[in-house]
C-alpha cells in the first residue's frame, strides 16, 4: 500500500536583515581552547559561540564554532569567514 501526497503552498516573503561588515577578529565570540583530534594529529583549538560572531568575522582552522542548533568544525588549512547575513563561509586558505 502506498500513499502519495503532493501539496503547494504559499508564504510571505522572509526579510533578511543585512548587517554591516565589523572587525575580522572574532575574540568577542572567543569561549575556550580545547583539545581536538583531526586524523592523526592533537590541536589545541580555539571554540567560538556562533550566536556572538559578527559579519566580517574570520577564523582559521582548526576551529569548533558551537551554536544551540549545532557544531561547526573548521578543519587545518580552511578559512571561515561570517557574510553580512551571518551565513558561515567556509573554504580552503
């Protein structure tokens, strides 16, 4: 027995709020250094809230960045930076 279901609705439009570029140091997003292990090697890697990043933010891996829905790991060798919409950047340096 199968059931199929097909629907379409419609919303109104989500405003995005488009926040000025700040200073690429992201230390008031600063928690801890902890150990982390990625492949064969030891880190003692910087941990940042995600909630206090600002855009322009930059942060080089290896790096966590902790929020309330979710753990971001910024491996060696990759660059994040925060956009103006507060999306997470990531790519290789």
């Amino acid at each position: 027995v199968n059931i199929r279901l097909k629907s379409v609705g419609s919303s109104k439009k989500i405003k995005l709020t488009i926040r000025p570029s700040k200073d690429t140091n992201p230390q008031s997003a600063f928690m801890k250094k902890q150990k982390l292990f990625h492949g064969k090697k030891k880190y003692m890697a910087p941990v940042f809230v995600r909630e206090r990043l600002d855009p322009g933010n930059r942060i080089s891996g290896p790096a966590l960045i902790v929020g309330q829905e979710s753990t971001t790991f910024l491996p060696p060798g990759y660059l994040l930076e925060v956009d103006v919409l507060l999306n997470l950047i990531i790519g290789k340096k």
